[in-house]
C-alpha cells in the first residue's frame, strides 16, 4: 500500500465525480454502482465501504418530490388525459433514478471516508 501523505480533497465534488475520496485522482467504480477493490492511484482499499441503503433513499425522495411536483403542474396546466400521466411518470422516475444513483452513491461513500464513520477500518 502506498504510504504518501494526501491533502484529501473535498468530499462533495470528488464523491459526486466518483473518485477516491483520498487522492481525488482513482476512479471509485468499476462498472455502474461496483465498487473497485481499491484505488488505482494511491491504492486505497475500499471493501470497507458501505453506503448501503443511502443512495436509493436520497434518490427516491428526490425523484418522488420532482415527479409529484410536475404531475400537480402538468394537471393543473394542461388537464391532459391520465396516459400522458403515466408516460411522463415512468420517463421521469427512471431517468432521473438512473442519472442519480451513482453520484449519491459517491457521494455517500465521499462523505463517509472524510467524516472517518467506522472508525479505525480506513488508512489516514
């Protein structure tokens, strides 16, 4: 394991990029939501990441609060027929889940490392 020392970079802006949360240089992904083993950079191990549940909830939220908002809104403007509904529901809610989940996913993940949560189990 590389020993260097990293001025890490900020969480937020790393994480929502979907890199190392300690060099801000390796990739955190390996595919869609897979973890890497570790960072291809400064070699950070990242089996001890867990964001769990975090993502799907945050995106979950997010997406009903938008879909539900732009249902009330098309059906006061418009009063279209309830197939225009459903049609913009389901190209809505599956966009915007699919544009979301990896970047909260790194975020999370981001947010974790800096705020040094499982204390002990990651490398200062």
């Amino acid at each position: 394991m590389d020993q260097r020392t990293f001025s890490p970079p900020p969480p937020i802006p790393t994480g929502l990029r979907g890199r190392c949360p300690r060099c801000g240089e390796g990739h955190l992904f390996n595919g869609f939501l897979a973890l890497r083993p570790s960072c291809e950079a400064c070699g950070l191990d990242y089996s001890h990441f867990d964001s769990a549940d975090g993502p799907a909830f945050f995106v979950m939220s997010i997406v009903g609060l938008v879909v539900v908002g732009l249902a009330l809104w098309l059906e006061i403007t418009y009063e279209p027929p309830i197939w225009v509904h459903a049609l913009v529901a389901v190209t809505m809610s599956v966009g915007l889940s699919l544009m979301l989940v990896r970047p909260l996913k790194g975020l999370l993940i981001a947010l974790q490392y800096s705020n040094k949560a499982e204390q002990g189990r990651f490398e200062s």
